[in-house]
C-alpha cells in the first residue's frame, strides 16, 4: 500500500464558522494545492447553486465565494 501524503494548507480565517470537511484528495487537488479541484468534483458546482453564483472556473474565483472569502 503507498503512503501519500499531502500538505495544501486549510482556507479559514477568524471569522470562520463553518467547517467543511473531506479526505483523500484527488491528484488533481494535490498537484494544484487546492481542495476539490479536480474539474469533475461537483463540489464548487454545488456550493455554487446553493449559493445562488456563477460555478467558479480558478483558485483565486472559489475564493470570492461568499462563504469562503478569504483576506489575502
């Protein structure tokens, strides 16, 4: 069995109230260094529904998310 390890850093900050939680992130994540990256991963998709806003297509667009707006 191979060991994979992965290091992409959490998005939160301290306003943060919701905590979304996932495990073995796909190649795609970990080579991009971004959680649910994989273009097929319907996860953006559907935060993106509930949420009423455009599906995001870059890193910098999930993070304009109105739950994941993050201070740079």
């Amino acid at each position: 069995m191979e060991n994979v390890k992965h290091e992409i850093p959490p998005i939160y900050n301290q306003n943060s109230k919701i905590l979304i939680l996932g495990s073995f992130p796909s190649v795609k994540s970990r080579e991009s260094q971004f959680f649910y990256h994989h273009p097929q991963n319907r996860f953006w998709k559907v935060l993106s529904s509930v949420l009423d806003k455009d599906t995001p297509i870059t890193i910098d667009s999930y993070l304009t998310l109105p739950l994941l707006i993050v201070e740079k």
